[in-house]
C-alpha cells in the first residue's frame, strides 16, 4: 500500500530509489528531449505544458520542496493512469506511459498523503503509440496473470477469513501471509482503481481523517498483538472478502499497457524499499519476507514478458536486470525456512546487518527497472 512510511523514512529510501536526470527546458514547456517538466514543492505542483499529444508521454519530475513526494497521471474518476512514488527532496525521476487522448489530472502528493495538489492536463488527438505484435503479446499475457493472481486469491483469502471467523487465533495466523501473495504480486494493478487498496491493505498510520481502518493489516493486529478475535474482527473478515471479490471482477477492466507494466514492476520494488525491507509493513506478524518475495516475483513477472521488446532496444539493460533479478532472488533464499517457497523465517530475527545487505540488493535492481519503460517505448 502506498501510503506507508514516516516522512523521514520514505526521504531515506527515496534518496536510493529515485532516478537522477537532468535535462534543460525549451520554450514550449517541454524539456530538451521532449518531456513535460513537472515541479513539485511542499504547496504546489506546477505541470510546464497543460495540453500534449496523444501516445508515449514522458514526464520530468523535479521535487523542490521538503517532503517525499509521489506523481499520479490521473482519469477524471480518479482511477490511476501511472505513478511514480518516494521522490525524495531535490531528486529527479522520470516517468514513461502510454497516454490516449482525453482530460487527465496529474496531481503532486507532498508527504504522500491525501488527494494531492492537481493540474487539469488535455492529451490532444495525435499519433496513437507505436505498438509491436510483441507489445500486444506482453500485455495480453500480463492481463491473463493479473486474472488468476486474483482468482487465487479468493480461496486462500477465505481460508484465512474462515478461520477468523471461528475464532481460531493459530490457524488465521498460519494462512494469513499466504493469502497475500496474488495481490502482492499485481499490486499496482490494484492500485489503479484508487479505493480498493485503502480498504484492503492499508496501515493504520496510512489512514486518512473520518477513514476506517478495514483490511489485512486490521486484523494483522488483531491477531499478533492484540491476540484476540471479537465481533468487530469477525465481520471484517467478511469485509475483506467482499472487498478483495470486487477486485477480482475489475481486474479484468484495468488499463494495462507496456509501459503501465514496467512502471508497475518499479513500483512493486518501492514497495520493498520502503515497506518490506523497514520491517514497517508486517509490523505485527513479522511476516513481510513473504511480501518481499511476491512483490520480486510481481515485478520480474513484466520485465519476462517486456523482454523481447526491450532486448532490442537496450540489450545491456536487459542483461542487468537478468543479473540483478538473479541476485536479489539467491539473497532471498537465504532467508528461507525448511526450504519451501514461501516460509520464511521471521522478520524479527533478520539483524541490521542483514537488512541493510536486502536493502542495497533491492536498490541495485530498482535502478535500472526504472529505466525499462523507456527502454520498451524506444
């Protein structure tokens, strides 16, 4: 989920995470190399050409305030477009994706928190984006994975919330990271339709004025420090069934492109960066290696199917991503318990040491993934 981190912690791994570019910018508004600059500060967000053509667009983004900030291209019903979050004060990220004509609202979050400070943009009638047969392929296969990592989903899910429902404290534990694992792989996907994820898998330091905390992480605590399943907990579970049903039938309608896909395996290692790897995100169950796990497998899921595109665009980058996917897989495997794929052992006992060695691993591969929707639109 998003919205996880204090403002100091998310600067820490902004800091690692986000690409640094520098580009100057012409007269109409858009950089050197043709991307619209946006500036983002604590109290505005400033987008430096309110109209562009249809197609491949590209963002220059510059965080001149404070606070870690996050960028949204957004439909007019809030459903997100494509994002790029944990820009740390006085970095640079850019930002790839496949835009149709229409309005949209690119919105700053300063502190990445709340609905943002926005800008109406119109993406005018242009030349459609370029799409290879092996584009078409790539996303036809993505939406075909994204599909069944929600139909899995559902089974585990009611495992899960069965045994809550019973009351059986030990056996809700034991199937509440497995019913992770689907939505953790494709969380962006999810993340797109803007209300699921806050109700799904929100933190309670992630919550919003007036919102009730529903979702995993509710009873995540229920469970692991308040040791107790009562009337509320019970029909949350319900809650959470219904929820995670409803993002099962929209999975289907989601806006998946090249470029959607190589942004979302970005943003599934910010999600380790700055939820995993703190510990923060299974603060209670300690189970976040799980997490960790499904959101490497989520993301290297794209770069496999973005490969034949991207190899001939930017071979070397495609070999690095091949050598550091290896790599932050083989330090995974490290931490397994009793050799099955998804025990691991608890967060808790994983020493700084160790995680600061996860954390450089993680930072390796989310630098050159940040590159490869510009390597699949080249």
């Amino acid at each position: 989920m998003r919205v996880r981190l204090s403002v100091l912690t998310a600067a820490a791994a902004a800091v690692a995470l986000t690409a640094v570019t520098g580009c100057a910018e012409k007269a109409d508004g858009k950089s050197g190399d043709g991307a619209v600059r946006v500036t983002a500060e604590d109290d505005s967000c400033e987008v430096s050409k309110k109209d562009f053509p249809a197609g491949h667009v590209e963002l220059d983004i510059e965080n001149k305030g404070s606070k870690v900030t996050e960028v949204y291209i957004l439909f007019p019903d809030d459903r997100i477009v494509t994002e790029r979050e944990n820009i740390g004060p006085g970095t640079r990220a850019r930002l790839t994706a496949e835009v149709k004509a229409g309005s949209y609202e690119i919105a700053c979050k300063p502190g990445m928190k709340g609905d943002g400070i926005r800008q109406k943009v119109t993406v005018t009638g242009g030349k459609a984006a370029r799409r290879s047969p092996e584009m078409d392929a790539a996303v036809a296969a993505y939406r075909k994975y994204a599909q069944a990592q929600a139909d899995e989903t559902l089974p585990k899910a009611r495992v899960f919330t069965d045994a809550v429902k019973a009351g059986d404290v030990e056996a809700a534990k034991k199937a509440y990271a497995p019913s992770r694992i689907g939505w953790e792989r494709t969380e962006p996907v999810a993340e797109s339709f803007g209300d699921i994820d806050p109700k799904v898998d929100l933190r309670e330091d992630g919550l919003e004025k007036g919102q009730k905390w529903t979702g995993w992480h509710r009873l995540e605590k229920a469970l692991w420090q308040d040791r107790r399943i009562g009337p509320e907990e019970k029909a949350l579970a319900d809650t959470l069934i219904k929820d995670l049903t409803d993002w099962q039938k929209k999975v289907g309608t989601a806006e998946i492109t090249p470029t959607s896909m190589a942004n979302g395996a970005k943003e599934l290692l910010d999600e380790v960066a700055t939820g995993k790897v703190t510990g923060e995100e299974e603060r209670y169950s300690h189970t976040d290696l799980v997490d960790f796990k499904a959101n490497v497998e989520g993301a290297q899921k794209s770069h496999e199917l973005l490969k034949p595109v991207a190899v001939r665009n930017d071979p070397k980058l495609v070999a690095e991503l091949d050598r550091q996917f290896t790599a932050l897989n083989t330090l995974l495997d490290k931490y397994r318990a009793n050799g099955t794929t998804y025990d691991f052992v608890s967060y808790d006992t994983v020493g700084k040491a160790q995680r600061k060695e996860l954390s450089d691993a993680v930072n390796a591969l989310a630098e050159p993934l940040s590159k490869l929707a510009a390597a699949v639109v080249k």
